[in-house]
C-alpha cells in the first residue's frame, strides 16, 4: 500500500532495510545464541546518519519524529527485534530529555546520542513496580547541589550498555505519585552499577540488566522538569515510543510471514510445493491482512504523535496492541506453516514467535494497555 511517505521517510526506510537485510539478518541467529550486543549495528547505524532520526537538526539530528524511529525500527526488527531494540530503547531513554529537558541538557546528551557516540536507557521499572508504575521505590534527596539516589531497577533495556539513563525516582514519599521525579543519570557515576544481565526467551541480543544505585550523588542539574513531574515525564513518554514497540512488532511479523511465504514456495509434500494447498494459503493471507491493518494503525498514530496533538494515549496504546498481538499470532501461524522446520533453532521463525513475545509485556502489558483505551472510550458516555 501507499502510505504516502515523503522522500526522506522512504530514504531512511530503504537504507533501514539495506543495513537489515545485508548486515543484521546473516548474524541474528549467532547473536540470539550467544546473547551478543550489537555494538558493530549501531557503528552501522551511526555511519548512515540513522540514530538520530527522532532528534531535532539543532542538537545533530535528521529533525524526524516518531514516524521517522519506527520506519527504522520496523525494518530492523523484520530482522531481529532483539538487535533493533539497541536503537529502540535508546530512543525510550532519549525521550524524556526531548520532551522535559532544559536547552542546556539538550546540548550537553542529544548530539551524542544523535552521532551514535553514546547510547540511552530507561529506568522506571522495579520489582514492585511493573504494571503499577506508581509504586516505585528508588529515592532521590536533596542534599545541597546534589540528589543522592538510591534503589534499584529491574529488567532495562539497554542497560549496562548505555551512558545516558533516564530515571525515576521518589522524592517525596507522602505524595505518592505525585512526589515522583525524573533524573538523567550518566554511567561511570559513583554509586550507580549494574546487576546480572538477565537470561531471557527472546530478545536475547538485547541487554536487560538491573540498575542499582547506592547513595548515588548526582547533580541538582540532571533534574529533569521540576521536582514532583516525574510520574508525568514518564507517562508522556511511553506515549510517544509505544507506536516504537508497535514497529517492533509490525516488523518482527513482516519478517515471519515473508520467511514462511518463501518457504511455501520451495517445500514440496504430495508432488507440488505446499504454497499450492489451499489450507496455507489461508494461513498466509490472514497473516498478511493482519500486518496490513496494524501498519496503517501504526504508520497513522505516528502521523497523529507527531502532529503535535495533544491526547495520544488511547491511540498510543491501541497501535500497540494490535500490532504485538499480531505479531505473536502472525510468527505462532510462520512456524505452523513451516512445520518440524519451523520449530528448528536454524531457522529464523523459531526466533521470531521468542521475540515476539515480548511485545505484548514490556512498555505497558496489553491488558493495561487495553485499561487505557476502555477508559477512553468511556469518557465519551455518560
């Protein structure tokens, strides 16, 4: 379909796939395996002037939007979703400092960030604190020109790997949610280390690492917006990078669907290749509809993101929804197709329905996601 992409988009789309197909797609199984993070594909992504796609021209970037990071994050993904997810998560971490960040912090992170020089996290989730993000636990205090933190992180993206953490944090426990406050935490800062590097079902080219912070002293400047905006500065921005998680999703099933089609093609049973049976042919259409539709939802909430509209939640989390549950069932049909193969550590699809898993979990579960757009859709009746 013609989504009507301007000459740019469709630039930084095409270079996307060049880079997926040529340098990512040969490696995505040795990666998986050894959990290797992709220090060489963001060296590639930084030379082709992709990582500062969503960053404004003035701190170094190309000036796009979220429509901009989620081309490329599709097309990474439809590769591997753990790889693509070295730039997605940076663009999680990066957010908060686009959005709240003072001119002086703009200058001093986004153009590192837009270089590839340094790469970004974000740190919300705890232990007690996952779908209920209103329950963290991490405290920064005051003390003089500097916020001691401390506390602990669970499950970052990124983490370990970045320079650059966007984190929250309690600075005042009596108000609850509102006594939340975002902070920008540079690695190598005394008191802040990293715990194990978690084991995981996909994603496995990703780190996802605790962060650990013990009377951490920060500068009172890395205060993001003011004290008590924390909760906010953490809302908008999952607003903004949900459609980034959609495009995981979207191109992880692109990727699916187009191993599984390839492999009808060449997979003979019954003296004439299984694309001729009619029964996978349904599989492969169904596949492809639901792709479809979930692209022009996520391809249209970028547009609607970036207009600068100012209620996103509900169409924030609707892309994200569709898209991951499609991509759990889109790669759930990829294997069926391709059968005992499928099934296979060799190929790809086995890969593709671990990674897609996660898609319907982190950055908000689909059931919470689903909580958003009822309560939206609420508001309409009385």
């Amino acid at each position: 379909m013609n989504y009507f992409l301007t000459e740019e988009q469709e630039m930084i789309q095409e270079l996307a796939a060049k880079i997926a197909d040529e340098k990512i797609t040969p490696v995505a199984i040795e990666y998986d395996e050894k959990g290797t993070f992709p220090h060489d594909i963001i060296k590639i992504l930084a030379d082709s002037d992709l990582c500062g796609v969503y960053i404004e021209e003035q701190y170094g970037g190309l000036g796009g939007g979220i429509m901009e990071m989620s081309l490329v994050v599709e097309q990474l993904s439809r590769a591997c979703g753990g790889i693509a997810l070295a730039f997605a998560g940076t663009g999680l971490g990066t957010f908060p400092i686009i959005l709240f960040g003072n001119e002086e912090q703009k200058k001093k992170y986004l153009p590192d960030i837009a270089s590839g020089k340094k790469l970004a996290a974000f740190g919300l989730t705890e232990a007690n604190a996952g779908s209920d993000a209103a329950g963290v636990e991490t405290t920064a205090v005051l003390d003089g020109d500097e916020y001691i933190l401390n506390g602990t992180k669970m499950w970052i993206t990124n983490g370990g790997e970045a320079d650059i953490y966007s984190v929250i944090a309690c600075t005042d426990r009596e108000l609850g949610p509102r006594g939340f406050s975002a902070f920008i935490v540079e690695k190598d800062t005394p008191g802040f280390t990293f715990g194990k590097k978690e084991d995981k079902m996909g994603i496995r080219a990703s780190a996802t690492v605790e962060l650990v912070f013990e009377d951490c002293r920060i500068p009172k400047e890395n205060l993001l917006a003011n004290e008590g905006m924390g909760f906010i500065v953490a809302m908008k921005t999952l607003d903004r990078t949900r459609p980034g998680v959609a495009a995981q999703a979207l191109g992880i099933a692109q990727g699916a669907l187009d191993a599984a089609a390839k492999y009808s093609k060449e997979r003979e049973q019954f003296g004439s290749t299984i694309s001729t049976f009619q029964a996978v042919q349904h599989m492969l259409a169904d596949m492809a509809i639901q792709i479809e539709a979930s692209r022009a939802l996520v391809y249209q909430t970028c547009r609607h993101v970036d207009s600068g509209a100012k209620r996103i939640s509900k169409e924030s989390a609707m892309c994200k929804v569709m898209a991951s549950d499609t991509a759990m069932k889109v790669t759930v049909d990829a294997v069926q197709v391709m059968g005992g193969y499928g099934y296979m550590k060799e190929f790809p699809v086995e890969k593709m329905m671990r990674d897609a898993k996660i898609t319907q979990i982190y950055e908000g579960t689909n059931q919470i996601q689903r909580n958003i757009i009822a309560l939206e859709v609420l508001k309409k009746y009385r």
